[in-house]
C-alpha cells in the first residue's frame, strides 16, 4: 500500500510507532476499540496498516526501541511476531523476546 493510500490518522498512527510515542499509540487503539464497540462497521482505521516500505506499527515501535510500545502492540496486532524478532537485532532481540514470553535461544541461537 502507498503511503498516499493511508488514512490521516493511520499516517499518524504509524508515526506515533515510529517515534515512540506510547501515549498516543495507546489512544488510536481505545478510540478503534471504542468505535468497533459502538458501531456495527468496521472501524475506520486498519491497526495493521503499513507504511510505504510495507512495515507495520510493530515494526516501527521495534526501530524506536521504545519497549511500552513493543509491548502494547505485540498484544494488538494480528501479524507473525517471528518476523518482528528477525528485523531486531541484540538486545532489542532479546528484549522483544521476553516480551513474548519466547527463549531467545529458539530464535537466534547463542554461538
């Protein structure tokens, strides 16, 4: 999907990953679920929706380093966290691990 292609406030959902702004991204996803909550449609914005290099909010947050994000999204998102993992590397891998309750070791295996 072309970033032009994105709604307003997705743009500014993914920038919110992209910067670490936990505050925010944490406001995007009550406001989708308040709005899926109230509402027979589905909600406006899509929170797996990707930027124009085809990365996802978690992706984002991963760049960041920014762990409360990490962590709020990987509870959130529908998309294979393995993924996530490989695009980390030391100790955000580790990091990301723990998240998910993963051993580190099943992942990257220490030499």
């Amino acid at each position: 999907m072309c970033l032009s292609q994105l709604l307003t406030e997705e743009r500014l959902y993914l920038h919110a990953a992209r910067v670490g702004d936990y505050g925010l991204v944490r406001e995007i996803l009550e406001c989708v679920d308040q709005w899926q909550s109230t509402s027979s449609e589905r909600a406006r914005i899509n929170i797996n929706c990707l930027d124009y290099m085809g990365r996802n909010a978690l992706h984002l947050a991963v760049d960041s380093e920014n762990t409360e994000c990490i962590k709020l999204l990987l509870d959130r998102l529908s998309c294979d966290c393995q993924e996530e993992v490989n695009h980390c590397d030391g100790i955000m891998a580790v990091t990301v691990c723990a998240l998910l309750a993963w051993p580190y070791t099943a992942v990257c295996p220490v030499a």
